[in-house]
C-alpha cells in the first residue's frame, strides 16, 4: 500500500464513506494507519514519485546556477 492510498483510507473514514463496521475493513485500515505511521517516522518511501519531482527540481536549479556562472563568467575569460 502507498502512502497516498493510506491517505485516501484515511480521508474516507474520516467523511464517513467507509464504514469500520465491516469484516476485513479493520485491518485495511490497520494497514494504512501503519503506513502513515512508518512515513512519519522515517519519511516517503524512496519509490514515492514526490521524491523524483524534487530531485529533477534540484538537478534543474543547480544546472541553471551552473550555466548562469558559466555565462557571467565568459567576458572575463574572453578578455584574457
């Protein structure tokens, strides 16, 4: 189960969509509660797609900082 779909578990018996009542939904929601828990406690699961978002983000902001010095910096190297 991913995080996101704990989430949603979590949103459905929150509004009342799931009912606690029924066999087997116990332990689904067990389930989830113990997937939030473990995101929590040591943070999203590495197959989470947040994570590769962020790091495309990071790699992309750190190119432009590269290119950006890159490009201030050619007058100065072409004066030499």
């Amino acid at each position: 189960m991913t995080l996101h779909e704990a989430n949603l578990i979590e949103e459905n018996l929150i509004s009342g969509a799931l009912d606690p009542d029924l066999p087997g939904t116990a332990a689904i929601l067990q389930e989830a509660r113990r997937v939030r828990f473990d995101a929590q406690l040591w943070g999203v699961p590495k197959t989470d797609p947040a994570r590769k978002q962020v790091r495309r983000a990071v790699a992309f902001a750190v190119f432009c900082v590269i290119a950006m010095i890159g490009a201030l910096s050619l007058p100065f190297l072409t004066s030499i």
